[in-house]
C-alpha cells in the first residue's frame, strides 16, 4: 500500500504536471485522473470497482491533519495557474513579462482586449482568478 501511495504522489501527479501548470484542465480530466488513481490505490489491478476504505477527501489531507498528503488535481491546478498570476504581479522585469506586455499592453488587466485575441493560457488564467489581485 506504502509502494502505490508513493506512485501515486511522484508519477500519477506529475505526468499531467506542465499541462495543468499552464492550463486550466477541465473538469472531466480532473475527475478521470482522479478515478485513475483511485483504482490503482484501491483496485490492486481488478478491473471491476473495489471497496474504498477512506474518503479521497481524506486522503488528500496534510499528514499532520490524518491524511496521507495526495494532492487533489482541481487544487492543484488551480495552485499552478495561481503561481503564474503571482509572478506576473510580483515580478518587475522579465522577458516574458515584456512579451505579455507587449501582446496585450498591461498584463494586470484583461477587460480591454477582445476575446478572440487572448491566448487559451491567458483566457484560463483569468478564469480561474477573474481580474482581482
């Protein structure tokens, strides 16, 4: 159980990890990753369902908390996006700073620009953290 714990922490979440650091995954491929390792913790490679003996919820707890640490792939990919918005706020020089500037003049702002000139990783980062800090 220790062994697929560890798998699911170090490869099961970093396989789909630069894709959910620069986009917002959707719904359905944040529950399908979570299915998948759902079964592998508790199916023990049985195809049919398998008893779950703890809440996923409960799982995804700090250890200190009584969970196991797993990360939950909506937070965690809501925490990526968020460090990309973190930087863009906090840093003051940077090239892909100037390039985003360039594009799309203040890159704290995003009501200006039309819909159809944003990229798909503008668009998802001002979605999941609107036009507020």
């Amino acid at each position: 159980m220790a062994g697929r714990i560890c798998l699911i922490k170090y490869v099961f979440t970093s396989v789909p990890l630069y894709y959910m650091s620069l986009f917002k995954a959707p719904v359905t491929v944040c529950k399908s990753i979570t299915r998948i390792q759902r079964r592998f913790l508790w199916g023990w490679g049985k195809e049919k369902e398998s008893i779950s003996w703890v809440s996923w919820k409960v799982l995804c707890k700090p250890r200190e908390e009584g969970g196991l640490g797993l990360r939950d792939i909506r937070n965690f990919n809501s925490a990526l996006l968020a460090k990309w918005r973190w930087h863009l706020i906090l840093e003051e020089k940077g090239r892909w700073k100037d390039l985003l500037a360039s594009k799309y003049g203040s890159v704290l702002e995003v009501s200006h620009i039309p819909v159809k000139l944003q990229s798909w990783w503008w668009r998802d980062l001002f979605k999941v953290y609107g036009e507020g800090g």
